[in-house]
C-alpha cells in the first residue's frame, strides 16, 4: 500500500532566486498538504547523508557542494499515494525531459540545480521526513511516522 506523506524539498537555487513562493502555491494547487515545513541551511555532513546513495556517483561533490550553498525549504506533504504524486509533478530529474507543467520544467535551471527535491519510496520518504524534522515538532503538527 502506498503511503500518503513524502518528503519535499526547495534546493537553494529556486530558494535563492525567489520562487519558493511559486512551487509552494503550486504545489498546494496540486492538492498538496504542507504538513511540516522549516528554512534549513544544510550542513556539509548533513548533505553528504542526505545524498549517501549517491557518494559515488560522479556528481556526488557538485550535489553536496549545490546542497549547501544557501538556505532550503523542507517540507512534509500529504496527499493520496503522496511519492509517486509528487515525483509525477516535478518531473524528470533534468528539465529539459521533464513534462510540461511539472515544476522542474517550469522552476529549474538544470539537471543539477533543479529546483526541488522529492523521495523515490515509502521508505525514504519516511526517512527523510525524520532526517529535518524531529519527532516531537511532528507529534505537535499532528504527524505520526509509522515505527
Ligand atoms: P532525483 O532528484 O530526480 O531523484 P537523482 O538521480 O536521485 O534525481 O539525483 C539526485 C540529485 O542529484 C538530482 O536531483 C540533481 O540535483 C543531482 N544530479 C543528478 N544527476 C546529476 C548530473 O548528471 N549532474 C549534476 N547533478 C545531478
Ligand atoms: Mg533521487
């Protein structure tokens, strides 16, 4: 069964460039819920654990480099099959595959720095979602991770 919350992320570039305003009512025109949400500024040990599953990948250091490089937005979301909702209105990793009317086509620069973040399974959705926010502050915004 597919879960209904996900981890989202604004990357420093959209941050940076003023569109967070635009993803976020984009999103909850989409019929996104923001569940939790917090600016963060990534610590370099942070970004390298975030993105562990790529450490050898040959964009490994640019990722964690781009990652840290100014402030982000983290967000838990809610909708119906949340994961494959949201990784459906992003779009493909490089916005010039991905679809028109996905947020990396409207938002992103590129393959690299492309605009938002969003988990690949139920797993790492929950995850990440513990990864930014602590159990407590989810327990106060009524969001409860399964054990
Ligand atoms: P995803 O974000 O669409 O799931 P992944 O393959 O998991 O894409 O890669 C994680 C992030 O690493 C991407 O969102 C992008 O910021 C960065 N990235 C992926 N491929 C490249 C690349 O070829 N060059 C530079 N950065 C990349
Ligand atoms: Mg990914």
């Amino acid at each position: 069964m597919s879960g209904n919350l996900t981890f989202a992320m604004i990357k420093p570039d959209a941050v940076e460039s003023g569109k967070s305003g635009a993803i976020i009512a984009h999103l909850q025109e989409q019929g996104f819920l923001v569940r939790a949400m917090r600016l963060v500024r990534l610590t370099r040990p942070e970004a390298e654990a975030f993105y562990e599953v790529h450490r050898e990948r040959p964009f490994y250091g640019e990722l964690v480099e781009f990652m840290i490089s100014g402030p982000a937005i983290a967000m838990a979301l809610q909708s119906s099959d949340a994961v494959a909702g949201w990784r459906t209105a992003i779009g493909a990793t490089d916005p010039a595959e991905a679809a028109e009317g996905t947020i990396r086509r409207e938002f992103a620069e590129s393959k690299g720095r492309n605009a938002v973040h969003g988990s690949d399974s139920d797993e790492n959705a929950l995850r990440e979602v513990a990864f930014f926010f602590p159990e407590r502050e989810l327990a106060l915004l009524g969001v409860h991770l399964p054990a």
